[in-house]
C-alpha cells in the first residue's frame, strides 16, 4: 500500500468517525428535548387541587 492511500485511508477514516460522535451527540439531544417536554412538569398532572393556585412545586406538594 502506498503512503498516500494510507493518508487518504486515515483521513476518511477520522471523517466517518468524527461524523459519526456528531451524528451520536446530536440524537441524544434530541431524545433528550423530547424527555424534557413530555416530562418537565409531570408531577403536576396528576394533582387537580392546586390547578387555580399558583405553582409551588414539588416541595410544597410534598408537605401536604
């Protein structure tokens, strides 16, 4: 194998990979984004009580 080929082989190499920790970096936040809006304030769904009051939180709800 001559010298260039190995260069040209390492280089395409080192793109894909370099693509590829991207690629992977990319679809995490994105799966992340999604768990973050479906499940921001999901404690609140389900306790009907304080709807018209103002927003507490977890804490206040867990002295109840």
């Amino acid at each position: 194998m001559k010298r260039e080929t190995g260069i040209l082989l390492a280089g395409s190499l080192g793109v894909i990979v370099g693509l590829g920790i991207f690629g992977f970096k990319r679809f995490l936040t994105i799966k992340h984004r999604e768990y973050a809006d479906y499940y921001e304030d999901f404690h609140r769904h389900f306790d009907s009580r304080y709807k018209e009051e103002p927003h507490h939180g977890v804490e206040f709800l867990a002295m109840q």
